[in-house]
C-alpha cells in the first residue's frame, strides 16, 4: 500500500458504513458501523530534552473556516503516515518519536488571513452553560468522567489510566509548556468540614465544597500532526492527546467513539462538561447544535470559555449489539475562532472530530493492541 502516493487517506478511510435503524416511529439515533484502519508503530527514535518554555494557552484561533477546510486537499496516505506519527513525553524528561505504518484489514481479521484581531467572547447571547453542584451529580456519571489538567484545561477519563484532551493543553506546536514534565490530573472530590460526611446537607441550596485530588501522568502522546512544520497552520486537526496516568483512577470512564456525521447526531447535538476559568472550581455543563462540519471538525456556538478546552465531546446513541444506549466521546473541544464568512465576521467554537484513523491511533495508544481497537 505504500507504494500508492497519492491515495486520498485511504479513500476517507474506507468510507464509513453508517447504519441508519429503519423502525419508522421507532427509529432510535444508533451508533454507525464502520470499517477501521489499523494504525501501529514501525520505528521509535530517540529525542532530545525539551526545554518547557512554551506558555501554557487555553484556546487556539484560527482564520480558516468550514469552506476554508473544505477547499483544502485531503492528506494523501504518506502524509496521514506522517501526521499520525507521534512523538511521546515520560516524566522524566526524555521523550521519543513514532513513525507509524497504516494498514487495512482483510475482513478476516490557500489560508485567508483577517487581519486585525477582535474580542473573544465565546458566549453567545444568552450564557446557556450549567454550572454542577453538589456531589450527587459531580461524582456520577457522565459528569465524573470530566478532570482538571494543572496547566489549566479540561480532560476526559478514557480507560482506567488515561485521559483524552487537547494539544495545545500541553503542547502549543514548537515545544511543550511550562509544568508539562510535572504535569498532574485533578480529580473534583467532597471537601467535608470537621469531618462531617454531611456538614452542610441542611441547606440543599447551599453547594457542597469540592476539592482536587491529584495524580501525576506518566507520559503523554502528541500527534505529530499538530507540531509545527508537519501539517499545515491553517487549522486545529490533529489538536488532541493522550496522558497516562501513574495509577489508576478507580471511576467509570467513557468509551471513544468515531464521530458520525452531524446530521446522525441525536437533535443534531453535542454535548461536553468543563472547567471554564470564568466560574473557577465550578463544573460546566453545556449543549448545542452543531452549526457546519469539516471531515475533521465540528463548528457550534456552544457557550465557553479559555479552560473548557481539552473536553470530551459525547453524544448518547444506540448501541444495536448490546441493545443499550451509550454515550461515546466523538470529539475534543479544541477553542474558538473567527471566520470571515463571505466578508462577514462569525465566530465558532470548534471541536476535533475522532475520525477512523484518530480512532485507531487513540485506541492503540490506549489499548496498545489493534485487534482491541477493531469497533469504533
């Protein structure tokens, strides 16, 4: 297959075989069918030391837009090889970079620039985001799954040893940002006074303190995509990335999943929870519409702000198999940016989409064996 050069990633990654249940009134949203490529290492190098000296930035912005990325040429299989390299930082310093080979399974087995800059606000009219309180729901599920990164993002509980999140939480495309070799998970938890288990149940109105439990990670993957000098500037693509922890966390976590396409979405919506830093130590709730789709991103209007970025975005479907409903993370809230649509300024929040390849990258990095990563 490599001797293909100009394969289109793998003709879109072999066309995803969506799976629409034919029940009339009883149609339920049920989560597509999907033929995955397999994504597994070939050679690790060694790297020098980085040096930490990025400042840590919780959103990234670009000018390029959904026709914008629409216009741009797909990868073609040598360069998704390359994107989807990675490069890998332990605790200690020392980091390492993977070149990956892509394989399919037999079923056997031009950027526009806007010129001066404009406020960021992130809210869209009326601020429809919910703050959680009270540990009932903080500790469950599908809220218990969201942490706080110490370089101040927001990441989601993918295993029972790592977390999904943005790039540029860790990374902001030249080298890693400060506190990245010392970098911690925090877990929201009851902060109880006097050790009372129930100080303040007498007033419901009042929230339950929390606090963070933290838990150092033991290393961190990065698409090479998203490093400098790799893929092009124009966008946030390959903005996600994988930590493992140096212990498990002991609490359900939420399976990855491949982002259908929006318009297979329940209500046409999606769903994240993060640690804005306009409500600190607060958990913040939200869902929207997705307004426009590129083959690897989602375009809403979802209120948030610097902090959220690096959440799981999920969606609840149909799991047929199993005959249940589950909720899968299709996606990583990336940031905000303006669009010059049409000579008009519009600005979007965007979210990574978890396409075949993403997924199969992610999920051996996880799994760290293909044939565990073969349902999306």
């Amino acid at each position: 297959m490599a001797g293909i050069p100009g394969l289109l990633l793998l003709l879109l990654l072999l066309c995803a075989v969506g799976q629409v249940s034919p029940y009339g009134a009883h149609w339920k949203p049920t989560w597509p069918a999907y033929r995955l490529p397999v994504v597994l290492p070939q050679s690790t190098l060694n790297l020098g030391k980085p040096d930490f000296g990025a400042e840590a930035k919780l959103e990234v912005s670009s000018s390029c837009g959904p026709q914008c990325h629409k216009g741009m040429p797909l990868p073609t299989y040598e360069e998704a090889k390359q994107y989807l390299s990675y490069e890998t930082l332990y605790a200690n310093g020392s980091r390492t970079e993977t070149r990956v080979g892509i394989y399919v399974l037999s079923r056997g087995g031009g950027q526009e620039s806007l010129g001066k800059s404009r406020r960021k606000r992130q809210i869209y009219g009326y601020d429809s985001r919910f703050s959680i309180f009270g540990k009932d729901f903080l500790l469950n599920y599908p809220f218990s799954t969201s942490v706080k990164l110490s370089t101040g993002c927001t990441g989601t509980l993918v295993a029972e040893k790592h977390v999904l999140t943005a790039a540029h939480c860790i990374h902001d495309g030249k080298t890693y940002v400060k506190g990245t070799q010392k970098l911690r998970v925090g877990f929201l938890k009851p902060k109880f006074k006097d050790g009372g288990r129930g100080a303040n149940s007498s007033s419901s109105a009042v929230p339950e303190k929390m606090k963070f439990q933290w838990i150092r990670v033991k290393r961190t993957h990065v698409p090479k995509g998203w490093i400098k000098g790799n893929a092009n500037d124009i966008g946030m693509d390959y903005d996600y990335a994988l930590l493992e922890l140096k212990k498990p966390h002991k609490r359900k976590f939420m399976k990855i999943g491949v982002s259908p396409p929006a318009k297979q979405l329940p209500g046409g919506r999606i769903h994240f929870s993060g640690y804005d830093n306009d409500r600190p130590g607060n958990l913040v709730y939200r869902f929207c519409d997705v307004k426009e789709e590129t083959y690897d991103l989602l375009y809403q209007q979802c209120d948030a702000q610097p902090g959220a970025s690096g959440s799981g975005v999920y969606v609840r479907m149909w799991k047929r198999q199993q005959r249940k409903w589950e909720r899968k993370i299709i996606g990583i809230f990336s940031g905000h940016q303006w669009v010059d649509m049409n000579g008009s300024p519009q600005d979007f929040n965007v979210a990574v989409r978890i396409t075949p390849l993403k997924y199969a990258q992610i999920c051996y990095w996880i799994k760290g064996n293909y044939l565990d990563c073969r349902e999306g």
